[in-house]
C-alpha cells in the first residue's frame, strides 16, 4: 500500500513526490518483510492454490495481493 501510494499519490491526487530515501525505506521493507513472507507462501506444497494444484499462476498472485 505504501509503494502504490508513492505511485500513484503524485500523479493521481498531487501529492508531493516521495524522497529517494522515502522510496528506498518502503523498498527495502517490502524486499525484507513482504516478499520472503509471499515467497515462502507461494512455495508452500501442502497449500492448494485458487485456481491450480500445485503451479502458481498469474491468477493465484492476483487473489494473493488481493486477499
């Protein structure tokens, strides 16, 4: 939610463009925190996926962000 605001914030709603350190923190606690969490969950072999057995698809990372 923070890296798309800093998206789109600026260029939808006119808010002020983010620092570059602004966007490293957000990007280094989405590469620490939230993409190991999302990666051991898509690898997960005892999880069954939305829409396939055992391959993740397009569609299960889509439900995923969503959810």
């Amino acid at each position: 939610n923070k890296f798309i605001r800093q998206i789109v914030g600026p260029k939808a709603y006119g808010d002020k463009q983010p620092t570059k350190e602004e966007k490293n923190e957000v990007w280094n606690e989405i590469e620490s925190l939230i993409l190991p969490n999302m990666e051991s969950h898509l690898r997960d072999k005892q999880r069954e996926f939305f829409c396939t057995d055992d391959d993740v698809s397009i569609i299960d990372v889509q439900y995923y962000n969503t959810l």
